[in-house]
C-alpha cells in the first residue's frame, strides 16, 4: 500500500512541477513592445467587445468554455468546424464611436506547441467600417501569454477567477515582425497591404465561464501615401 500512495504522491508531484515548468519556462520570452506601437505612420484604432454575450453574436461547438450567444444561435458542431469559432461585433474608433461591423473566424491551429509556448489560433477578421472601406484581416494568434498569466491563475484559485489588469498582444504572424497580413477590400483602402495587430485587455476571467470582463483592439498601420484617416 506504502508503495501505491508514494506512487500516486509522486506522480501527482512530477505533474505539478511539468506544468510550471511549462508555464514559466524561462526560455519562453514575451514578444514585449508591440510593433506598431513605435510606428510613426497613422494607425487605425479600432476596440470591441470581447466578452461573447456583449457581442452581437457568438457562436461554437456549444460544448467549449464560452457559451454561444444568443442562446438559440446555431452550434458549429459538425466534425470539420467543431474546434471553429464564430463572432459579430461593433467595432468602435478610439473616442468610442460606433465604426463599424467585424466578423471574425477562429480555428485551433495544428502548429500548437506547448513546450515552446505556442498555444495557436488561426483567425481571420472581415471589418467594414462605413467611412473608410472594407478590410480583410489574416493572422496567427498566440494564446500562451494569456493561458499562462490570467486561465492558469483562474483554475489554480480556490475561487476558479482571475480578476486584475493584463493586456497583450494576440497577433503572433504571419508577418516577420509578428504582424497580421491586413488587405483592403474596398472603400478609401481598396487594394492597400497592411499591417496590424490585435490586442486583448482583461479585467476579469472564470475557469468556468470564460471571459467576465474584456476588450479587445485592433491596430491597422496605413500605408505612408494614404492621406489621414480620422479616428
């Protein structure tokens, strides 16, 4: 029996340590300043709501830590888009006027590496924003910083929350700098290549219902020709 439970402790032991050392790896380094924000060409500013029920609508697998909004909404249960996600929101400028309408399309990447702190989402965005155009927003997102100082947190307190200040970039490529690919469809925009960058601001997190509290920012750099574009 001795040799059961120091069995157990062990394991138990050997999994605890795994996982800081996983988390808090210290070869695993954040990207830290993000590149936009010491550009000097006009950036586009635009925030949304990130929590799914403040959103236009949300949708899932219907089994995933968020639940789909609103509550009759059709799931995304099906075998090739069950780890797919689906969102409509307004997207608002930086005096947090109304801009805009963003859909936005999120699948787990198969290019996920825990071990070097890579927990990775590909998205896309379609925005329209009635005074400027349309734009199209291709990126990888990297979620390691976030599971790592607000979900870990969450699930380790007794009371399965996490409630602070964390903000972050998500963006991770496919640009060389970490940017999105950012093409403009129509509009005063039509045809640019871009850069940008999307951003989360956490204030509050449950373990057991997701995102309490939170914002997300997208960064668009215009191309130094364009004339200025008014937030």
């Amino acid at each position: 029996m001795k040799y059961a439970v120091s069995f157990l402790l062990g394991l138990t032991v050997g999994g605890i340590l795994f996982v800081a050392g996983l988390l808090y790896n210290p070869f695993i380094a954040d990207r830290g300043l993000s590149p936009l924000s010491v550009s000097n060409a006009e950036v586009i500013t635009l925030r949304f709501a990130n929590v799914p029920a403040e959103s236009i609508a949300y949708t899932n697998d219907g089994e995933s830590l968020h639940d789909p909004y609103p509550e009759k909404i059709l799931q995304l249960w099906e075998p090739p888009i069950r780890s797919t996600t689906a969102m409509a929101t307004v997207m608002r400028d930086a005096r947090n006027r109304v801009a805009g309408i963003g859909v936005k399309f999120a699948s787990d990447s198969e290019s996920t590496r825990l071990l070097t702190g890579r927990a990775i989402v590909d998205s896309v965005w379609y925005i329209y924003l009635p005074k400027h155009g349309s734009l199209f927003i291709e990126q990888t997102e990297n979620y390691f910083p976030f599971v790592r100082e607000v979900a870990f947190p969450a699930w380790r307190s007794s009371a399965n929350s996490w409630r602070g200040s964390w903000l972050g970039d998500l963006t991770a490529g496919p640009g060389a700098l970490g940017t999105a690919a950012v093409t403009g469809g129509s509009g005063r925009v039509k045809g640019l290549r871009m850069e940008g960058i999307e951003s989360i601001s956490v204030r509050a997190f449950s373990a057991d219902t997701g995102l309490v509290s939170s914002e997300g920012r997208i960064l668009v750099e215009l191309p130094e020709t364009l004339d200025g574009i008014e937030d």
